[in-house]
C-alpha cells in the first residue's frame, strides 16, 4: 500500500468515525477505532434477508463484528450454517462453523462472538464447503462496492483463503451492513481490497456494479510478520517454497 492511500484511508476513517459519533449513531460510547455497531443493524438484516439471494443461500460466511450479529442471529434461525473466522485467524484451524441443527442455544445466543468458542470448534479450510453468501462489516463503502474495514485485513485474507480453496465463487454474493452514513462517494482501495456485490443500510439496498474481482491471496502485499501469525498463511508461504 503507498504512504499516501494508507493516509486517504486512515483519514475517511476518522471523518466517518465521527460523523456517525456526532448523530449518535452507534451503539458503543464512540464508533473510532472499530467496525461500527449501528442503530439499525437489526432493520439492515431484516432487509438482507428480505433479498431473494440470501433466501437461496444455505451457507453463510459472516464476519464476527457486534453489527453483524443479528444478520449471524437470522441466519441460524432460518436454518443456515455460518461461517465464523478465529479472531485475527490467529489459530491452525482458522474457521468456527455454526450448524443450527447442532446448537443447543437459542441463534441469538449462538450469534454471539463471545459465545461462539463455548458452542462449536474451529476447523481448517479443507473441512468447509462453498460459501452462498459472505457478509462484511465496514467502516465505509462506496456506491462501486468499494469498502474499507478497520485496516487489519483479515476479511480480505479470508476472502482470498476460500477462493483459492474453490469455495468462493463469481456466484458467491458479497454484501456488508452498514449505517446511511457510512456509505459515502469515494472510498479509496488497494487491489487487494474485497469489494460487495450489495450494500445494506436500515433504509434500503444498494446493487454495486460488477463483476467483482476475485479475491486472491497477494503475497506481495503481505510483512513476514503478518504471514507468521497466521498459521494458514504460514503453511501455504512453506509450501510455496
């Protein structure tokens, strides 16, 4: 990433950090420094799963942030498995799959991120079956389908990871939540950026015009440190030499 779109980056992230802060817009006592957990995250997931796309998808890859929670909470209570990443894929088996019909706590329950360990176990890539549907939290998107998170890129990573593993798709639809105000003009992207297919606000939904460029694992891009502490890149890096 160049000097100067890390800055452009950084610098959304503030302007939209305190925009929402400013209309009381989230439920923590700030929205900097996180994915922001927006009043109407539950209006957002009702209209998702409104879509005919999501009504179709039998298999969920969802992320764990607090906003996504209840569109995690509907889609075990409709009957589909989710998908959960270990937090920072910071494991040997990097995913939590979510069976409803193994749980044997109410979905609201088992949507929960601190709940999610105590319910299921982890497991690698190999064990995972083709994604319908990846759901991404934001700190800000555009109308492209261009989005930033936090600037970690661990949904970017775990993009790339279940692409290159057959199990993301030019099917696969990606969509992420997000408060009206977190959808702005430009949002500035490095190619390793996952763009959505759709952007759900409580108000409405937003089609992003494609195709979407699939994800891959850009080694390029990435410090040894960051290889190194992730054990699936790890492992894919040693095998690459």
């Amino acid at each position: 990433m160049t000097a100067s779109r890390e800055r452009d980056k950084a610098a959304l992230r503030e302007r939209v950090w305190t925009e929402l802060d400013a209309a009381l817009a989230v439920q923590d006592d700030t929205a900097h420094g996180r994915i922001p957990a927006f009043h109407g995250a539950e209006e957002a997931a009702g209209r998702l799963a409104d879509l005919l796309a999501w009504r179709a998808a039998e298999i969920v890859k969802a992320v764990p942030d607090t906003a996504q929670e209840p569109v995690r909470a509907l889609a075990l209570a409709q009957g589909k498995i989710v998908y959960m990443a270990v937090p920072r894929l910071a494991a040997q088996a990097p995913f939590y799959v979510l069976d409803p019909a193994r749980l044997t706590v109410p979905p609201a329950v088992a949507a929960s991120r601190r709940e999610v360990p105590n319910l299921t176990h982890a497991v690698d890539v190999d064990e995972l079956a083709p994604v319908d549907i990846v759901v991404l939290g934001s700190v800000a998107v555009d109308r492209t389908g261009a989005r930033i998170g936090k600037g970690a890129g661990y949904s970017d990573i775990e993009a790339a990871l279940l692409t290159e593993a057959g199990l993301i798709s030019e099917k696969t639809v990606f969509v992420t939540t997000v408060h009206r105000l977190q959808v702005v003009d430009v949002v500035p992207t490095e190619a390793h950026d996952v763009k959505v297919d759709l952007i759900v606000t409580p108000e409405t939904v937003i089609p992003c015009p494609g195709p979407r460029t699939p994800a891959r694992i850009r080694w390029e891009d990435l410090p040894e440190e960051k290889i190194a502490a992730i054990p699936a890149l790890a492992k894919r890096w040693a095998e690459r030499s």
